[in-house]
C-alpha cells in the first residue's frame, strides 16, 4: 500500500510500525456549530483511510480528537447562556449524527479536549524544563527558535521575524512562538483549570500532542488533518512532540484537499458553507455527498455545486434498482458464465490496485461501475447461476466495504404490506384500487418498480432521482 506522505512530499510504502496496530491520529473538529461540507469531506477521507487500511489487511487504532474548549466555543455558549460543556456535549451529539448519515465507521476513540488537561500540563511542564517553553505575562509559550527542525512539514525556512501569537488561528508566513497556556481573563468566567498551574486553559496545538501521546503512544503511523493543518498546526503539534519526547512524532503525513464553493475554501467565517442538514432541506442524499467526495481524489480540490450533486444522487439511485433487481433475479442450477465471472474478477483486482496506490477511489469507482454493467447484463438475462450469483454480489460488497455508498434503505413494514397488498390487487386486475396503494407508498417517501415475471422492488423516492 502507498501514501503520499506530505513530509517527504513523495508517494512511499507504508510499513507501519506493527501492521497489527495501525496507530492513526486524525484531527476532529471544534464543536462550537455544526459542521460544514467541507469539515465533512475531511472526515469521509479518514473514514476511507481506515477502511482502505482495513481492506489491505492491517489492524488499525484509530483516534479522532473532539476540540471541545476554544475562544469560540466560550464566546457562543455565553450567547446561547449555555455551560461550556452543555453546548459542547450538543453539538458533539449533532456530529455524531452527521458521521452515522454519512455511513462514516466508528472509530476506536474520540477523546475529548477537556479530559486530557493533565496530560497537557505534563507535557507544558516537560517542555519547560528542558528549556522549549516559557513564561510571559499572559500565558507559557513554545519557542520555536529552540527547536531546529521547525519547519520541516510545511518546507518552509523560518529564521527571523519570531513573533508570538496568543491567537490559535493564525495564519502567517512567518514562525511565531506560540501558546501552550493561555492565563485566565475575565472573559473567560468559568471556564478555567488551575490545580498545579497558574489559572488558565490549553493552547489549541497542545491537545494533539497530548491525546495522541495518550491514546496511541509517542511515535504515530499516521497523522491526517486537511490541508490547511500543515502550518502552523502540525508544525507545531511536531516541535511540542517531539522535543518533549525526544522521539519521532509521526511516520506517514496525510493531508485531503479542500472543499470549495465558487473556486474558495468553503468556511465559517466566509458564509460560504453548507451543513449536511442543508442539503437534506433541499432533498439529498448524504451519501449522495460521500459519492461525490469519492469520485475527486483525495488531494485534489473538490468544487462542491448542487447540480452535479444530482447526478450523484441518481447514481446511487442506479446502483439501489440494480442491486435489488439482482436480488430478485431467477436463481438456479444454470450453467455458470465464465466470462462474466472473469471480466468481475478484473474489475475487482483495478479496484485493489487503485486502492493500494495512495486511495485512488476515483479510479476505484470506475471498477465499481464495470462490475455494476456485469450485473445489469444478468439482470437483463433474466436467471443466473446461484454460485455465480453469490460471487457477482460478494464482488460488490467487497468493493462497498472500502466505499460504503449501498445502503439497504429500510423499507417500513406499513409500506411492505401495502406493496403485497397492491400486487394482489393487480393479479385481480383491480387496477384503480392498486394505483391507490402505489399512490399512499409514493407519498410515504418509497416508490415500487415492477420488474419481469410480476416481481417488484421497492426504493426510495429521491427527489433528484430519474
Ligand atoms: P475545524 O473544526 O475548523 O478545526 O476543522 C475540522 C477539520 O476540517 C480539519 O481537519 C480541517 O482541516 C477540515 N476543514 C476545514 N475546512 C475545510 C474545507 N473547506 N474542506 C475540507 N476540509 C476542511
Ligand atoms: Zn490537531
């Protein structure tokens, strides 16, 4: 399997420290909104790293971060007059929510912020002993000066110009001493921790050192964050690991591209964003949306627009009606067609490759689709061989374990029984008696297609379908 590993800027082998315990680190989100398409895409990327680890054979540890004290975060919940942790826990549920529509998997652990402060302190604390860190009149500080590697992610020289910087979110050419600790102020209330520090609450970059140190040990697999993380968060998150424990912090680096809307970074502060309930509002998918992120490479820009999100959503349309009609098809002790086993077996081994060669899921998909024209052409048959069959369906789920866009949409019991209920009124020939049931399943949300020899399929009715 190869990655691009952004530290070396070049595709490598991934050989990770035990291929029993792929440990990866990924960068979660600040729960003080929603989160946006573009956060999403993100983290579909992490969820298709993990299955495509899982795929290649290895065993992984995964760990995505929840961020869940910030200047933001603080600043919102006083609006909202809302405890810290009550308007985080809220938004955390909302993500959740977002993941489990997305077909996101779960991983190993998603610690939270506020539960790792005394790990921060240790490691705040070790830094200022060996002289990487310290003390102004607002906060402990990291001098980057002190540390000669910094820089080597981003690729950047920084040898003058060393400001320091309170602010999480700055965004500057040049290298600037950064906060570990920031000192309590008023505006901050409540929300502070003091037992064996002066009064106060973490820097942002601090708690990746922490948690990752934490829950996955001092040297990492994988690091993954978006892009705009490489400086100066994973920058910094290197200079704080790695002079605390004298060891290399990570191995393999790796950064999916933006999300864009009209050629600009989608983003919070520049009103440009969707959330996924957005795009349900307006009668998508979500996995319409994690097709769509799947069919641009992960490193590319993805430029998000409403209209090619349709073709996405009647894709998946396509592959639910193939699928079911599959299901449905005659099966038996037919002779077996080895052609198309063989042209399957093909498509399922570009799908591997493209996998393998730093998750080329685009490349990937189109193996996908092949195997889908296998599928409608024994569709179109009319019978198969049952083996054949079984190995036809294996073969796409197999490609789906590393996808994860076919859901079997749960079709209600009420809407079954009306389905069998205008079938037998169709054998009767009640035709305006069964057209009433195809009407109340239509306004249910489902939608019946009959196929040959009086079988039926029931689907979901799309707004941006056929
Ligand atoms: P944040 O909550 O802003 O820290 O972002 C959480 C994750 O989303 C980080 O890994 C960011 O790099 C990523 N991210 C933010 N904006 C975008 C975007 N427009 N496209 C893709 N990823 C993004
Ligand atoms: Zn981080």
């Amino acid at each position: 399997m190869k990655f691009y590993n952004t530290m070396n800027r070049k595709i490598e082998e991934f050989i990770p420290q035990d291929p029993t315990n792929v440990k990866i680190y990924c960068c979660g989100p600040t729960v003080y909104d929603f989160a946006h398409l573009g956060n999403l895409r993100t983290f579909i990327f992490y969820d298709i790293l993990r299955r495509s680890l899982v795929y290649a054979g290895f065993k992984v540890k995964q760990v995505m971060n929840i961020t869940d004290v910030d200047d933001k975060m603080i600043k919102n919940s006083k609006k909202r007059g809302m405890a810290l942790k009550e308007y985080a826990a809220m938004y955390t549920k909302y993500l959740f929510d977002d993941l489990r529509d997305l077909n996101i998997s779960e991983f190993e652990s998603y610690p939270r912020a506020t539960e790792s402060v005394d790990e921060m302190k240790t490691i705040i604390y070790g830094l200022l002993k060996k002289g990487y860190a310290y003390k102004s009149d607002d906060g402990i500080y990291y001098n980057v000066s002190k540390f000669e590697d910094y820089g080597k992610l981003s690729h950047a020289s920084f040898k003058s110009n060393v400001a320091r910087i309170k602010n999480d979110e700055y965004d500057k050419e040049s290298a600037a001493d950064f906060a570990l600790w920031k000192d309590w102020t008023k505006e901050d209330e409540n929300v502070f921790w003091e037992d064996g520090i002066q009064r106060g609450r973490p820097g942002w970059h601090i708690e990746c050192s922490a948690m990752s140190i934490k829950h996955l040990g001092e040297t990492l697999d994988i690091h993954s964050g978006g892009i705009d993380l490489i400086f100066p968060h994973h920058e910094n998150e290197i200079a704080q690991s790695e002079a605390y424990t004298g060891k290399p912090f990570v191995r393999y680096w790796l950064h999916p591209g933006h999300l864009f809307v009209n050629e600009k970074k989608m983003s919070k502060s520049l009103h440009n964003f969707y959330t996924l309930r957005d795009l349900e509002k307006l009668g998508f998918d979500p996995l319409s949306f994690r097709l769509m992120t799947l069919d641009v490479h992960y490193r590319a820009v993805l430029d998000l627009h409403l209209d090619t999100l349709k073709k996405y959503e009647k894709t998946l349309e396509d592959i639910d009606i193939t699928m079911k009609s599959f299901d449905k098809l005659e099966r038996g002790d037919y002779s077996s067609d080895k052609d198309s086993l063989k042209s399957a077996k093909i498509a399922l081994n570009g799908f591997k490759d493209a996998v393998l060669e730093d998750l080329n899921l685009p490349l990937a998909m189109t193996q996908l689709f092949r195997l889908i024209d296998i599928i409608n052409k024994k569709v179109a048959e009319g019978k198969i061989n049952q083996s054949d069959y079984e190995e036809l369906r294996n073969a796409v789920f197999e490609m789906d374990s590393v996808l994860g866009i076919i859901k079997s949409y749960n079709v209600p019991q009420e809407i079954i029984t009306l389905a069998n209920e205008r079938k037998e009124l169709r054998d009767k020939k009640a035709w305006m008696e069964a057209d009433k049931k195809r009407t109340i399943i239509n306004d249910a949300g489902f939608k019946i297609i009959d196929l040959a020899n009086s079988n039926y399929i029931i689907i979901k009715n799309r707004k941006y379908g056929r």
